[in-house]
C-alpha cells in the first residue's frame, strides 16, 4: 500500500531566484506556506525587503545572476543560513524587446541571453556539487507558453525559453543518477498588473478597447480565461514534494492551454 501523497516541504531548503515580485513572489510564499526555508535573491532591495518584511524567516540576498562573482557570493551566504539547498528555482528572467527581427539590437539580444540561459547556468552550476553530495535535489526551471509556441517579433525571449527546455532534458539526463530531478513549468497568460500593461498597449496599437483586446486574448485559451500566479506557485510545490518523486525531464504548462500566440 501506498503511503498518503504528501505536499510536506518541511524538511527542504529553497532558493527562488527573482523570488521578490510576480511569480516569484508566488512561488516564494507557496514554498513557505508548506514549510520550506526560502531564501530568495534579485536585483531591487525594496522589493526583496518587502518580501521579506511579509514572510519573516525568508532569507534574501541582492545579486545579479548573470554576474559569475555576485551568484558565488550568494551561495557562500545560503550555505552559512542553511547549510545548503534542496531546491533550486530558476525563475529570474526578462521580457526582452518585442520588434522585428532586423530591429533587434546586440545589446538587447546579449542582455535577454544573459539573463534568461547564463543566470539559470551559473545558479544551476553552484547548486549542483551540494545536491550530488546530499543525493537529492529538485530543480525547476521557469519558462513559458513561449517554451513551445512560436511567438513573433519576440526572438531574443522566444529562444531563451525554448532553450530553457533543452536545459531542463539535457540536466534531468546528466543528474538523474544523483537522485536530482530538472522539471520545468511553462506559465500562460498570468493575470495581473504586468498582463494589464500588455492589454493596454495591445488595444491601444491595434485601435480597439481593453475588453476587447482581453477577449481576443482568452479566445486562443481553451479554457477561456487567464492563470494566476498562485496556480504557478502550486504547480512548483506538487513537483518539489514526494508527491512528484518520480517526475523529472518533463515540461509541464500552466495555462489553460495556450493554443497560439500568433499575433
């Protein structure tokens, strides 16, 4: 017989990079609220002391992820509070620039790169060695709907996201012997203040109201509506917990099933 499923994260040590706002933030308090110890990291004091200010006990460090110095200094700081990691949340990412392929600049191209594949390399890479020495670890990689759509006029963030599957396999492969499981969550539409920002500016490009544009919108989600950011924060507790022992190397969308991002 089978023993309860248990969401029990009691006994585990987190890292969610980006863990301040947004989706982070929901992944951090979903992670806390079922007993992990988090620390979390980004670039905005506030935003971190805020964060931190709301949920006493979390652990929070200002880093830049994509700089190889400030993530080291981050992971001496979590092994003197924790004495080591049991997940790792690879959630820090930007949206990059939304132009056509001949407008794209290096810099902009570089800047989503470092971002979105580097900072999840170099976080991925110092939280490894603890894992393999423990036998056990958890790693979730963030993508999108854009990890398997195609999505014009956003290149630089459409090949981070896809590439985040290729790490996702490529790391499932090479540390499931170690007991260490790579999963990543595809996030939709998420509503909130960032969505109705994007709203605003699509409706006000394409000449028609808010409602209208949000109807557009929800007319390529099978389910008809948008996901919240708690549903994503849930999603990275079932596959952390020994409820999803056995899940790794799989991709798993949240999104109430994105048909097309075609535009």
């Amino acid at each position: 017989m089978h023993p309860p499923l248990t969401f029990d994260l009691n006994d585990r040590r987190a890292l969610v990079t980006g863990g301040a706002q947004g989706i982070g933030l929901a992944i951090t308090q979903a992670l806390a609220a079922h007993g992990a110890r988090v620390h979390i990291c980004g670039t905005n004091a506030a935003a971190l002391k805020e964060a931190q200010q709301s949920l006493p006990g979390i652990g929070i460090s200002v880093a830049d992820i994509t700089k190889e110095t400030q993530v080291a200094a981050m992971f001496t700081e979590i092994e003197q509070q924790l004495g080591g990691l049991d997940i790792l949340i690879n959630n820090a990412g930007i949206a990059g620039p939304t132009a056509a392929i001949e407008d794209i600049t290096l810099d902009d191209w570089n800047q989503c790169l470092d971002v979105n594949l580097t900072g999840t390399f170099l976080c991925t890479r110092s939280a490894v060695p603890g894992m393999k020495q423990r036998r056990r670890g958890s790693i979730i990689n963030i993508g999108s709907v854009a990890s398997r759509l195609a999505f014009p006029r956003r290149s630089p963030y459409s090949a981070t996201k896809y590439g985040v599957i290729g790490l996702t396999e490529t790391w499932a492969t090479e540390l499931g012997p170690h007991q260490i499981r790579v999963n990543a969550v595809l996030p939709g539409i998420v509503e909130g203040p960032r969505q109705d920002r994007v709203l605003s500016a699509s409706a006000e490009a394409s000449g028609v109201s808010v409602d209208e544009m949000r109807e557009r919108v929800l007319q390529r989600v099978s389910l008809r509506s948008m996901v919240s950011a708690g549903d994503i924060g849930a999603a990275v507790v079932f596959l952390c917990s020994d409820a999803g022992a056995s899940i790794t190397g799989q991709s798993l969308s949240v999104d109430g099933h994105v048909e097309t991002l075609v535009r």
